[in-house]
C-alpha cells in the first residue's frame, strides 16, 4: 500500500514577500467573504488516501479530483481513505472506503475515471457520528406511522442509518443533506431531516 | 316502512346470533357507564311476528370511521343521515358503548349536534360528532355506536344486545407515541450447544422523567409456544443484566448472555418483557422477541448406498443453501456465519475407501439488485444495496467406480442442509 495525503491549501512560503497592505486586504477580503459562503467545502481537510494495490500514474491528479467529491457527515471528518482500482472499459474504476474515528461505518463510493474524468456512480454512506446515528433513530421512532408499524408485533432489528445527498433529498422533500432510517427487515423507511429534527417523508407503512 | 320480506335478514342473524351467547358470558363484569341496554331476554312466545315489525330505515353515510387520536386531542367526523322514507321520522340520537369495546368511551367526551331532529321524507342532515380525548385517557381501542333512532333488528331469539339499524359506528384508538425507544426488538440467532452467546438491547427514554425496567426472561404465550411445544433450553439458559432505570434523556443498556446448554435440541421461542414503567408502552411493546435455533454439528456422516453396475467413473456433487431469514436489506449489522464445507468419504463394499478427488468448489447466490421491494426510494442511488437472499456452496468429487455396491459418506460442517447428486458414468 502506498500513502499519500490530499491536496492542501498552499501554506503560505511566499508571504514575507508580499507587502504588508496587501495582506491586510486579502485578509480583510477573505474575512468579509467568508459570510457569503453557504456550502463549506469540507474537501479542503486533510486524510490520508491509501491506494489498495499499485497506484496508477496519474494518481495525484485523480486524487486532487475525489477530494472535491468525497465529503464526510457535517461536524465528522475522514480519518483514512482507502482507494481500489480496476481496470475497466478502457478507464478505471474506483472504489472508494472513507472512514471516520468518529464513526461506526464508513462512506463508500463508486467512481469511473476515464478520460481524466471523474464520475461517482454510486454511493452507501453510513459515517454518520454516533451521536447523530442515534438521534436520527430517535427521530424516526417517534413518527406515528414508524412506530405504529415497530409495534406492531413483527419485531424490528438495529435499523440502517444512512445519509443522504441533497441531489438524491430534493426528489423528495429538498436539496438538502438528511438521513435514512431504514428497518429492513420491517420494510419501513423513515427520511430525516437533522436539521427540522422530524421525518419528511416515509415508506413501507400503511402499504 | 312496512316489510314483509325479512326472512333473509333473519336467516343471517340466526346464523350470527349463534356466537353471541359466549360473547355475553365473557363481557358480563365489565363496567360500563355509558348507556348499553340491558339484554332482552325474550321468548319464542313474547317475540313479535318478524314480519310484523316496523321500523324506520335511515340512510347515514358514513356508516363507520376509525381514527386515531393521543390524549388531549380532538377530531370531529360529519355523517349525513338521509329519510328515504315517505314519513317523517324523528332523530333523537343516543351513544351507546360496544360491549367488545376495550375501554369504556366516557359519555362527556363526545358531542353530537344538533342533539335531534326531525327528518321529513327525503330529508337529509349533517350530524357533527366532536370527539375530544381527555389528557387522563388509556391508550387503547375504544367503539361506540351512535344510534339514531331506537330501531333495532328484531329477532325472535333472546339478544343480549340491541342491535340499531341506524346506527353509526365510531372506533377510536388511543395512543401516545412511546417515551422510551428500544432496539432491535427482537434478537434472532443460530446457536450452537455447549456456547455462550451475548446480546444487547439497547434503550432510549426522550422523556423528562427516568423510567424504570426490570427486563425478565418470559412472554412465552405472545409468541404461541405455550402450548406444549419442546423448547431447546429452558429460561434459565438466559442471563439479563440491566440497569434499573434508563435515566431521562439518556440511554441504558440491556445486556443478555445465552448459555447454551451441552446437548440441547431444536429451537427456542420466548421472550425478554422489559417490564417499563412507561404507560405508553403496551405490553407487547415492551416486549423482545427472542428466537433461538440450535445448531448442532453432527458427528457421524450421513451415509447413502449406490450399486455400480460397470466399470465408469462416480462423481458425486454437494450443495449447501443458506438462506437470510430475516433481513431483506444490505448494509450494517448482522454476524456472519462460518462457510460450509463437507468431509466426504466412498467405500467399496469391501470397505476400502476409493480416492476421492475434489474437482470442484463453487459459490453461487441469488442477488436482487436495487429498486426491490427491500429498498426505500431515497436509497436507491445507493451502492450496496444488492440482497443476496440465498447463498449455495458446491462441492465435486470424482472417484473411479467399479462394479459392486458404494457406500457414500458427508459429514457436513456449518450447513443449514445439503442435497447431493450421485453420478455414474460420463457426468457431462
């Protein structure tokens, strides 16, 4: 295995040579923008990406590129992420394995590199810190429509926790990060809004 | 109205009225303080000539509502009530509670208006019933009727209770969303004798207030195995340790360690009651479903006898299924189970063992990809959400075979069962 670390922002060697003003400008500038920014980019911390086997040629470029798509729960961070590459098409898959100390399970990703391009084909996300796991459950349990299902004598197991992106959320209630609560085995779904603190949307009751 | 034809109706109700009695029997000591009329006892020679009978016949849509309500709430239902008669009919409705009713429906929460009415024909009027639960109230099922006029099927059978014909009927479940959460709600396992297996539970209270528990093995008779089925091991084989509170707003952990028994056979179905001092917690609800099997691996092979008849090769094919009972979904949680495998043996009838050689091991599942019935549609962008349902694992073996009688021995290791197929000859 070969480690290599993400891209960071530059650290600055240079500066002694920039004129006092201009810093106190571009700090003063960086300071005001900072409140228009409504989307952190959390991509800008630092993990440590370990390739599975060989690493491919380009893999600095490919690593700058899934720094920009990988992204951990809100308030977590990633701690090591582990990259598998195959060969596929002419291009290159990628499995991607992102884990948190923080967090139970880790974030999985599925991504096609190909012509310097790349595309995250799938996703399971379930670093979610402990903490917001169980409230979410929490949440979830207390929606009539889940409880009345979880007592309704079939017995339900640990359920999944998962999140979900804001693209896939705004199919059904809005561009925004939640979180699936799901009892397999009770076929009963819950989507939680952490945010709101209540379930936007259900399934598998009442059906 | 005056009917003549009601031996239909009556047909039923003697059919109907066969069970009533029994019902009767079983509702005689509950308290009732809503209006329910006494039963009529009434003789073959005191009962009207059915076909006699007049009676004023409503139209009242709906007919029956159910709703759900938490103390404190209130809903109200609007039912019409149409006079399809050529008469004027009067409307002095009155609640009557249902004898199967598992709590009793206080007469003061509910409101009818207008509190009567005078229905000409073809007159219809909108009756609203204001429901209004108070803070006090059990969860649980409530019915009642609403009968609007005192019209009831005549019968010339004793009826422990009047039946109206216009009569609404009202069902109300009471409920309050549970304080304290548990999970999972049931544990489920293969185990094998003579082991030691721990499980957790793990509990909630959202709560101001802490809760107290005392989680005991028990609740045989919810889960049907009070009725003289052989358990595998009795409720000692299980050891329950858990705090006596789980204080308000945090968490405690119920901790339960299973001691298999060396010897034991078959399966265990019972259940762990919590016993919470929650009273928005049935007793079902506060109930873990535990549902052992014990697996016991075998020590001798199962053995088949095969006649050859000619000098061709045997091969011999294994396959062991494993099925995921209950869990239709990827992802977190669950145990994996050993992989099968078999010890396989051949003997001529002389005894000597043939050479086996292994020419195979394969794999297989049933894999059902995402967008199933398993897969709620907020995670259907997911990966991993493939549900392999059922696993096999084949074993091949070929021996040289000669003519005589064979003997064929598996001793399997962590299979659930296996089938297996005897090839003589050219085994394609």
């Amino acid at each position: 295995m070969r480690r290599s670390t993400a891209p960071h922002p530059p650290t600055g060697g240079n500066m002694a040579k920039i004129p006092t003003l201009a810093v106190i400008v571009i700090s003063a500038a960086l300071i005001l923008g900072a409140g228009c920014i409504t989307d952190t980019d959390d991509n800008a911390q630092s993990y440590n990406i370990v390739w599975a086997d060989t690493p491919p040629a380009d893999h600095k470029a490919i690593e700058a590129k899934l720094s920009h798509q990988i992204a951990p729960y809100p308030g977590a961070v990633y701690g090591n992420v582990t990259v598998s590459a195959s060969e596929k098409d002419g291009g290159m898959r990628l499995h991607v394995s992102a884990a948190s100390p923080t967090c139970r399970y880790p974030d999985l990703y599925d991504f096609v590199y190909m012509n310097h391009e790349l595309t995250k084909t799938g996703y399971l996300l379930e670093a979610i810190p402990e903490a917001t796991r169980q409230d979410a459950i929490g949440i979830a349990m207390q929606n009539p429509e889940i409880a009345g299902v979880l007592s309704g004598g079939v017995g339900a197991g640990v359920p999944t926790v998962r999140r979900i992106l804001p693209e896939t959320a705004e199919e059904f209630y809005v561009p925004k990060t939640c979180i699936s609560v799901t009892w397999a085995d009770a076929s009963v779904s819950a989507l939680v809004d952490m945010g709101t603190g209540s379930v936007v949307e259900t399934w598998g009751v009442g059906g | 109205m005056k009917i003549k034809t009601v031996s239909m109706i009556l047909a039923f109700l003697l059919i109907a009225g066969a069970g009533i009695p029994a019902v009767a029997v079983a509702v005689a000591e509950v308290h009732i303080p809503m209006p329910v009329a006494p039963p009529m006892m009434v003789s073959m020679e005191d009962s009207p000539d059915p076909t006699d009978m007049d009676f004023q016949k409503l139209q009242i849509s709906p007919r029956h509502s159910h709703t759900e309500l938490m103390p404190g709430e209130s809903d109200e239902i609007t039912v019409t009530v149409t006079n399809k008669n050529n008469v004027t009919v009067p409307v002095n409705h009155r609640v009557v509670d249902q004898p199967y009713s598992e709590y009793t429906f206080e007469e003061d929460w509910i409101t009818i208006t207008p509190s009567s009415a005078e229905l000409g024909p073809d007159d219809e009027m909108e009756f609203t019933i204001a429901v209004a639960i108070p803070d006090e109230a059990d969860s649980g099922q409530y019915s009642l009727q609403v009968a609007f006029t005192d019209d009831v099927i005549p019968s010339p059978y004793p009826s422990p209770y009047p039946m109206y014909i216009n009569a609404f009927d009202l069902h109300i479940s009471v409920w309050k969303p549970p304080v304290i959460q548990i999970q999972p709600s049931y544990i489920h396992d293969r185990v094998e004798s003579g082991k030691g297996y721990d499980y957790e539970v793990n509990l909630k209270n959202i709560g101001e207030e802490e809760i107290e528990i005392d989680p005991k093995p028990g609740g045989e008779r919810w889960y049907g195995y009070d009725m003289g089925m052989a358990q595998a091991f009795e409720n000692d084989a299980i050891m329950i340790d858990a705090p006596p509170v789980v204080p308000a707003g945090g968490t405690a952990t119920v901790t339960v360690h299973l001691s298999v028994p060396d010897g034991a056979k078959g399966g265990y179905e019972g259940g762990l009651d919590l016993n919470i001092n929650d009273p928005s917690i049935d007793e079902w609800g506060g109930m873990i479903h535990l549902s052992f099997e014990v697996w016991t691996q075998p020590t001798e092979p199962f053995v088949k006898t095969f006649a050859v008849g000619s000098f061709e090769p045997i091969t011999i094919e294994i396959t062991s299924q494993q099925y995921r009972h209950y869990t239709c979904g990827g992802g977190s949680g669950g145990s994996e189970d050993e992989d099968p495998s078999f010890d396989v043996t051949l003997k001529e009838s002389s005894g000597d063992p043939a050479t086996l050689t292994r020419t195979m091991a394969a794999y297989s599942g049933s894999v059902n990809l995402g967008g199933s019935d398993c897969t709620p549609p907020w995670e259907i962008d997911s990966i991993g959400m493939y549900n392999e349902g059922r696993t096999s694992y084949v074993e091949r073996y070929t021996a040289d075979g000669t003519v005589g009688e064979w003997e064929l021995g598996i001793l399997p290791r962590y299979a659930e069962e296996f089938e297996y197929t005897i090839t003589i000859g050219d085994s394609g």
